[in-house]
C-alpha cells in the first residue's frame, strides 16, 4: 500500500485503486481481499462501458429524430 496524499492510498499499482485509508477508517471497518476488490474494479469498468454506450446511443437517436438544433435554441437575432 502507497500513500498518495493524506487520506488516499493506492493499494493495487496493477489496478489502479485509489481508496481511502484504511486507518482513518474506525466505524465501519473495510477489509476486501485482492480478488473482490478485483472483481468490484472489472464490474465498475464493465458498468462505465455500458453506460457510455447506452449515453451515445440515446443521444443520437434523440437528435436524429427531433427538430431542435443539435446544441440547443439558435441565439435570438434581437
């Protein structure tokens, strides 16, 4: 485990995990071992993709079926 700044730890190099330190952490104690925490990062990278997609495909669908400008109302001429 690497102290990055006070507060935050890089415990997995390889993964790129980021979490809080563990010693300030007194009420709810956390310990997940290597193959859980691996298993939560692959999970949470999977979820970001889905929704990256999910995002572009609505958002193109929405404007390919609309009138209004791609990037909002046109400035008033006034």
């Amino acid at each position: 485990m690497k102290q990055i700044r006070q507060g935050v730890v890089l415990r997995r190099e390889d993964l790129h995990v980021f979490e809080v330190d563990p010693t300030l952490m007194t009420r709810v104690l956390q310990d997940v071992n290597d193959v859980d925490q691996a298993r939560i990062v692959r999970n949470r990278w999977e979820y970001l993709d889905w929704m990256h997609r999910h995002f572009a495909h609505k958002t193109i669908l929405l404007s390919a079926v609309t009138d209004a400008p791609p990037h909002g109302p046109e400035p008033s001429s006034h």
